[in-house]
C-alpha cells in the first residue's frame, strides 16, 4: 500500500492537527492552508480501510484506490493486488485502471459541452442534424439534451450479432436501433446515447475522440496517465486486469471475442467498445486515481484548476446539476444526482445536490460541492470474470466518506435542487 506524497501543513496553530491526519494517510495539497472544517476522521477513515479490505478478503475484488479530499485535505491508499495469485503485484495509487463508464464523464460529457461552448454544436438541437443517419423512425425527435440526460428512448444497448466492427458498423447498428419510448418521456441509462455522442463529437470537432479527449481535457488538466488505448503509451504491467477468457462456451459469454484464458490488461473491459477498436463515448478511457482527482477537483473549483480554465462555470452547471425532463430521474448533462444509480454510491449522507458517476469495471467519482468533498474509488472487481457485486461496498464508501469529512450532522438533509427544465 502506498500514499501520495503532498507537502505537510505549514501553520503552527494546526501542527497537532495535521500530525494526526498524516498519520492516518491524510496529507495536505500544496498550496491550501488547513481549515478546520476540512479536516478527516481518522476513525472513519479506518472503517473505510476495513470496507474495502474486507471486501478484498471476501474476493468481491482483487484490489483498488481509494481518494477522499476536502478542501485541501487529502486521504489516498492502495489496498490488494492486481490479481487473486499469490505475490501478485501490489495495487499503489500509480496504478491504472479501466473506467469503464466514468469514461461517460471525463471524456464524452466534458467533450460535448466544450464543442457547445465554442458554437460547434447546439444542445438543443436534434441529433440527426449532426448524424444525419439517425433521421428515422421517430428518432429524428432525439436532441442532444436527451442524449446527454439518458431520456432519448433510445435501448440500453447495442447487439452482439450478426457480428460486427468499426465505429461505421457502430453509428449504422445504433441508428437503426428502433425508440421503445417517445424522445424525452422516459428515463433509461443507455451506452447507446453515449456511443452516439462520441460519433458526434468525432464529426463535429473533425478529430478521433481520443484525440480530442487529450489535447482538449486530459493534458490541460495535466491528467498525464489518463487516456483511451493506453498500451500505446505505457507497459502492460501498470494496469489492472479485468476479464479473463472463459475455459468453456466461449461463444456464448459476453466476451466470446477472447480465447479461453485469455487476459484483458489495457484493452478495454466493454465488449462494444471493444468492437468499436477500443475508443468509444461510453467506455474506453482508463486512468489513475490521482488523474480522476484533479478532474473532480476542477469540478469543485467551478471548472478551473491551477489556472487552467478547462470548462465554463454554465458548463460545470450543465454536467453537474438538473438538466433533465420533468419528472424522470435526475440527471445533469452527464453527471447522476438522483437515479435509481445514485443511491448506492452517495451512500446515506451526501444529499441530494451532490452528484457523481459510477463504471461497471468497479469504480466512482461522487462529489458533494456545497462541502467541496469529494470521493474516487477505482477497482477491478470484474477480475477474473465480472461476476462479483460490491454494490453494498459502494454504499459503505458513499456514507463513510462523508461522515469522515464530517457531513454526518445533516445526514437526510437534502440540498437545493435546482428546477428541471
């Protein structure tokens, strides 16, 4: 296990204070001077540890990081192994991990409301004037909006066969995917509104996603280990497996494309996008813990981190509160605040107001910006065979970091919602 090294608090009224936090993982960010109320609890911080490395001893999970901050106040730990085998090798912060639908929110999101910010694209507008294949059998009706807020009617996913490849094959299969509900009239979290909207920045900002992701979000946040296809800049041996090849019926699993016994480790987890050639709006960017906290810490800081402006304060209001029709789940551009998904990893304190993301691969981002606390958790609970289930885990996390960040006094208090349009 290993912490990340931050510069230790400076002032001598919170010495003693800060003497505790470090010794519990706590550090401080350099730059932030400690206010009381950012402090952690190093009890609760202990539950948190035993969660997750109970878990671990269940088998629910080989490994994971952990990153809870305040303020400027961190706690960051590894727990585990990359894998179940004995002298595996030791999950550390520096570990990369597949982030499976996060990718919906570092890269898709972000991406599409940039392009809207520049009056490349319009939100409102509907899909098919940008993807002009999608103009039939009602879906003409979809505009981005409800693409970005899950309520285009749209199924939740794409089909497996006749077998198929390559985005073309992608954007084709979802265009003829036929509405089981009229545009905006019903919630349903689906890869195919975000697999469409990562063909539509691709042909909106005439780049590769993965391009545009990194010249236009990850590098300017200096997110230097985050990124789509990542064996193409770093070794195999710095990233978490996932799903391992079935010994038996392969053409009847899920991920019947892989050879019994064969190993994902730095290709993506999801079997679209792995159709897809590993690059999609729905899943495919994997990244490091401390990477998925400068992204959440640029949220809490109104879409600006250490001077760099990556996204417009209406921008961060768009992704992070209540952009969807009235009286479905509530969903911002992008981020989960109140859906059936949000209850687990909000946990029982965060209120409502506080919003996040979960990925299938076993990982979180919940921010609660009133307290400007937030949590990641990366995992690869789907080693070897994604048949494992931390959601009570999840549920721990959410009400654990909050009460270790202090916010157990309002716990069943729910913030300010802002009306849905």
């Amino acid at each position: 296990m290993s912490r990340s090294p931050f510069l230790p608090c400076r002032r001598t009224a919170l010495a003693t204070l800060c003497t505790a936090l470090l010794a519990a993982g706590c550090a401080q960010l350099p730059g932030n001077a400690m206010r009381a109320e950012d402090r952690l609890d190093p009890a609760r911080l202990a539950e948190l540890d035993r969660a997750i490395e109970d878990n671990i001893a269940a088998r629910r999970l080989p490994g994971a990081v952990f990153h809870l901050e305040r303020g400027g106040v961190v706690y960051e730990k590894g727990y585990g192994r990359f894998t179940y085998d004995e002298g595996a090798t030791a999950v550390t912060p520096a570990t990369v991990f597949d982030a499976a639908s996060l990718s919906k929110v570092l890269s898709t999101a972000p991406a599409v409301l940039l392009l809207a910010e520049e009056g490349k694209l319009d939100l409102e507008a509907p899909l098919a004037r940008y993807l002009p294949e999608c103009a039939n059998g009602g879906k003409e009706a979809i505009t981005v909006r409800q693409l970005l807020t899950h309520s285009s009617g749209l199924p939740a996913g794409l089909p497996a066969k006749p077998a198929w490849q390559g985005k073309e094959a992608a954007l084709g299969l979802a265009c003829s995917q036929a509405l089981t509900h009229a545009p905006g009239s019903f919630f349903r979290y689906s890869d195919v509104n975000y697999i469409l909207l990562g063909l539509l920045i691709e042909k909106v900002s005439g780049m590769p996603q993965e391009r545009f992701a990194h010249e236009r979000i990850f590098a300017p946040l200096g997110m230097r280990d985050t990124g789509y296809l990542p064996l193409a800049r770093m070794a195999a041996a710095r990233i978490a497996p996932t799903q391992r090849g079935a010994a038996t019926a392969p053409d009847a699993a899920l991920h019947g494309d892989l050879g019994p016994g064969q190993l994902l480790q730095g290709a993506v987890h999801d079997p679209t996008v792995r159709r897809m050639g590993g690059v999609g709006g729905s899943a495919g960017v994997f990244s490091t813990v401390g990477d998925v906290a400068r992204f959440g810490r640029m949220l809490v800081q109104g879409g600006e981190l250490d001077g760099v402006r990556l996204l417009s304060r209406d921008s961060v209001r768009l992704l992070s509160t209540v952009q969807s029709p009235s009286g479905l789940a509530l969903r911002g551009m992008g981020m989960d605040i109140d859906s059936p998904y949000a209850q687990r990893p909000r946990g029982s304190v965060f209120p409502v107001g506080s919003y996040g993301h979960t990925g299938f691969t076993g990982c979180i981002l919940w921010i609660d910006p009133q307290s400007r606390t937030f949590y990641v958790f990366l995992s690869n609970r789907v080693y070897p065979d994604d048949s494992s289930n931390v959601l009570a885990l999840y549920t721990q996390l959410g009400t654990l970091s909050a009460q270790a960040a202090g916010l157990e006094a309002v716990a069943g208090a729910a913030a300010a919602v802002p009306a849905q349009p």
